[in-house]
C-alpha cells in the first residue's frame, strides 16, 4: 500500500477541501460529484415487483439526505494548521 500517489488513490486535493470548508459553491460541488457514485449505491432500496423477482431503484429522498449531511459536515469542520 505504501508508495501509492493521490491520483492513484482518487483522493481529493486539500485546496479543494479546504475550498469547500470555507464555504466556495465550486468546491462543494466538486465534492458532491466525487461522492455521487458512492451516495447512489447507499440509497439504493430493494422491493419484489409482482412476480416475485428483486428489484432495486436509488431512493432519491434518501440520496439528498445523504448529500445534505455531507455538506454539512464539511462546512462545520475544522481545519487546523500545525506550525
């Protein structure tokens, strides 16, 4: 694992992060757009149609949720600056 870049890990740069912190629309949704595919995967809610068969579908209510608490904890966290 060691040796690994930031572009080999898909990782979000941390002027982007601490643009997004600071409360810069951009940058948030720069986030937004990282996450998104991680976020529809944590929404998706399953049901048996009339045959019986599984079936899934992204639940929208449940996918802004997850949005909004995301932009939330980013705009109240903290960043400290060690000297």
């Amino acid at each position: 694992m060691r040796g690994k870049k930031n572009s080999e890990w898909n990782l979000i740069e941390f002027p982007v992060i601490e643009a997004a912190v600071g409360g810069n629309t951009e940058a948030l949704n720069g986030i937004l757009k990282h996450y998104e595919a991680y976020i529809s995967f944590l929404s998706i809610r399953w049901f048996y149609d009339e045959n019986g068969i599984p079936r899934s579908y992204v639940d929208e209510e449940k996918r802004r949720m997850l949005e909004i608490k995301l932009v939330t904890m980013i705009l109240n966290f903290e960043i400290v600056k060690v000297a």
